[in-house]
C-alpha cells in the first residue's frame, strides 16, 4: 500500500514538474531567465562566499558554529554524527582549494559542492546573458532523474557511514 501511494505521489510529482517545465520552456524570455538565473544564483554565491569566508574546524566537524548555529543535535545526543557530518567544513575547505583536504573530510562534499559551483555558473551566465542555460541543466537532470536520485542516496549515506568511522575509528576494531 506504501508502494503504491508513493507511486502515485511520484507520479503526481513529474507530472507537476513536467507541466511546469512545458510552461517555463514557452514562456522563457531572456527577462524570465536571468530572474530564474539570480533565483539559482543568489543562494549558490551565498553559499560559496560563506564557505570561503569561513575558517575550517581541524576537527573535521563543527565548522557551522561559527555561523551562529547550534551544536549539531545528533552528535550531542548518541554521540555520532549526523548524514550531512562535515559538510560545512568541506566546503569551506573546498573555497580554500584545499581539495584532498576536502576529499578526506567528507567524501559525498565533492558532489555538493561541484553542484553547488555549476548551479552558481549557471546562475551568472543566465543573470549576464539571459539564454537560459538553467533550461539546458534542468533536461539533462530530467533525461537522469532516477541516476541522479541514487548518486545522491548512495552518495549520502556513503558518505555518513565514512564519517562515522572518521569519528569512531574503534568501530573498525
């Protein structure tokens, strides 16, 4: 019964998708696609001009605090960290292009952080030229979506599972 609700509930997502997809595609203006380029712009230099302004925790974790942001909850309660463990750190060292730093810190980062760069290129081609560059990254996501969502999963809980034994090597025994 699960299956099946999710199915349709999928399904009624694509078709949501689609149809909103149909409808940017006839009427994208160079006008409506640099809105739509500062819309993907905006957070993903936010998020990189943060990341190069932060200064990476050598712990490999925690970095966010500097944010003003709490201990991670997870970490503080069963002592484990949390899926997206390091994340902030990685990038940050990542804007510092300390890339093998960056690897070892947190693995799945490097797909977050290429995505978060192509999204923040795509946004500033969009903003200066009004093409519609986002239109082209939508379709190849699309053409993927499936691939796309497993690389994400996987790569996530790869990479949780990688920091928890980064954290408490001893469960390697």
């Amino acid at each position: 019964m699960i299956d099946t609700l999710a199915d349709k509930m999928a399904d009624k997502v694509n078709e949501r998708v689609e149809q909103a997809t149909q409808y940017m595609e006839k009427v994208a203006s160079p006008r409506t696609n640099r809105v739509v380029g500062l819309v993907l712009g905006v957070p993903s230099w936010t998020v990189l001009g943060l990341a190069k302004w932060l200064d990476p925790n050598p712990q490999g974790y925690g970095t966010h605090l500097q944010l003003g942001m709490s201990e991670c909850t997870m970490m503080h309660f069963t002592g484990y960290p949390c899926p997206m463990c390091g994340m902030t750190t990685t990038f940050a060292l990542y804007a510092d292009f300390r890339v093998i730093d960056a690897l070892f810190n947190q693995p799945f980062g490097l797909v977050l952080f290429g995505t978060t760069v192509a999204l923040a290129i795509i946004g500033a081609l969009d903003v200066a030229t009004g093409k519609g560059y986002w239109k082209r990254a939508l379709s190849w996501v699309d053409r993927r979506e499936t691939k796309v969502a497993a690389v994400l999963l996987i790569g996530m809980l790869g990479g949780w599972v990688y920091k928890v034994f980064q954290v408490h090597p001893e469960l390697l025994g």
